[in-house]
C-alpha cells in the first residue's frame, strides 16, 4: 500500500497524531527530522508522490494542532470532505 502522509514530528505528540490518523485508514509514515531538515523532506515527499505532510512541532504540541501540507491536487476519488477529515481527525 502507498504511503498517503508524511509526518514530520516533535515525537511524543506526532506519535498520537499518527495513531488518529492510521485509525482513520490514513497510510503514515513517521520521519523525525530537524527543523532545517523539513523542507527537504518536504520535497522528497512529492517526488514520492505523497498526497500529504503533516508537520508536527513543539508549537503545534502546545497549541494541540498540525500543519497540513497538501502536496498534489486532489486524488482521484478524494473529495474536500476527505481532506478536512484529515484535519478533524487530528
């Protein structure tokens, strides 16, 4: 199966972000990487052909949100209602 999402993370909350989202049938990968690194993880993740990257910081930690990074048009089949699905899920 394709990995849809990538989740770059501040590990101890990305790991329950995680959790949400693969209970929500969302494929994730988990990359811990450092804050000059996102944006080259970023990048590899639409030469992968992810649909999503979802970056987790200590902020976001805080705040108990995320940052969606939606990487290519809409999947076939994907509807508006799926992607902010994503968002409520989390």
């Amino acid at each position: 199966m394709a990995v849809h999402c990538l989740l770059l993370v501040h590990r101890t909350y990305a790991e329950g972000v995680q959790k949400r989202l693969m209970a929500a049938s969302i494929v994730t990968e988990l990359n811990i990487v450092t804050d000059s690194e996102v944006v080259l993880a970023i990048e590899d993740a639409t030469r992968h052909r992810m649909l999503f990257a979802v970056v987790v910081t200590e902020q976001n930690e805080i705040h108990r949100s995320i940052t969606v990074n939606i990487l290519h048009g809409m999947a076939q089949g994907m509807s508006i209602c799926c992607c902010l699905f994503i968002v409520d899920v989390c």
